[in-house]
C-alpha cells in the first residue's frame, strides 16, 4: 500500500509542479524571490502554501511510519532528517531553491536507501553511517556549488 501511495503521490506532485501556476510559482520563489514578487507572483501566499504541503506531507509520512511499526513513539523519526537533505541533494533540488524535480528526488531516496540497506548488511556502524552521509551531503553539495558556479560563468 505504501508504494502505491508513493506512485500517486509522486505523480500528482509532478504533475502540481510543472503544470500548474502553483508550483512554477513555487519554483520561481525559490530562485529569486525578489524578481518573482516583481514578476507578479503573491511571495507570501506562495510560501505559506509551500508550507502547508510540506506540514501535511510530513503528517503523512508520521502516520505511514506509525501504521508500519505500529507504535506511535514521538521520536520515531528522530535522526531521518540526514537522510532526507542527502536524497534531495542526490536527487539534483539545489539547496538555494528553484531547481530541482521529483522524478530526481525519488531517485535520490533510492540511492539513501540503497545506502542504508548496504550499511545493515555490512554490519556498518551507526556513527560510521552517520558520518559517511555526511560526506556524501558534503560531497554533493560541493558538486552541486560547481555545477551552479559554472553556469553563471
């Protein structure tokens, strides 16, 4: 169920982002905000409707992570905010906003849970897991300042 829930949800989300003015507006806070308020584009709205999604989407997860262990621990999810920054980053969404896709962010959990399995099965440690995705954030971060450094060049 969850994995059809993941497929819906990536789809709509794909489908708010590139074909509506909500989310090219989304897209153009997040590159200037400055120069989308000047295009026309309600700055404030945008951004409170960014973070209503994003409370209800985490609302979700909290419940699908709940319904899954079936315990309802208030630090259930304590420690995932790493592994969520490194599957954006990996998925390609810039850190200062207006780039990025959902197709790639998708991808980009992929990778982290690919990560986190091969971790278990190496018997990997906690702090060395920790540590090492931190270098890929690292890693990918830096990659990603290149990449937007060249092509204002």
């Amino acid at each position: 169920m969850q994995f059809l829930l993941l497929v819906a949800l990536t789809l709509f989300m794909w489908f708010f982002a590139n074909r509506t003015k909500w989310g090219r507006n989304i897209y153009a806070v997040g590159d200037n905000a400055r120069a989308a308020r000047l295009a026309g584009v309600d700055v404030r709205a945008t951004r409170v409707l960014v973070f209503t999604l994003c409370g209800g989407l985490a609302g979700l997860g909290g419940l699908l992570l709940a319904g899954l262990l079936t315990n309802a621990n208030p630090n259930l999810g304590l420690g995932y905010e790493l592994d969520v920054i490194a599957a954006v980053i990996l998925g390609g969404v810039a850190l200062t906003g207006g780039r990025g896709s959902i197709g790639g962010v998708v991808i980009g959990a992929a990778l982290m849970g690919l990560l986190r399995n091969a971790f278990v099965l190496l018997n990997v440690s906690g702090y060395w897991q920790t540590i090492t995705i931190g270098l890929v954030v690292i890693l990918a971060v830096g990659a990603d300042s290149l990449n937007r450094k060249q092509e204002d060049d």
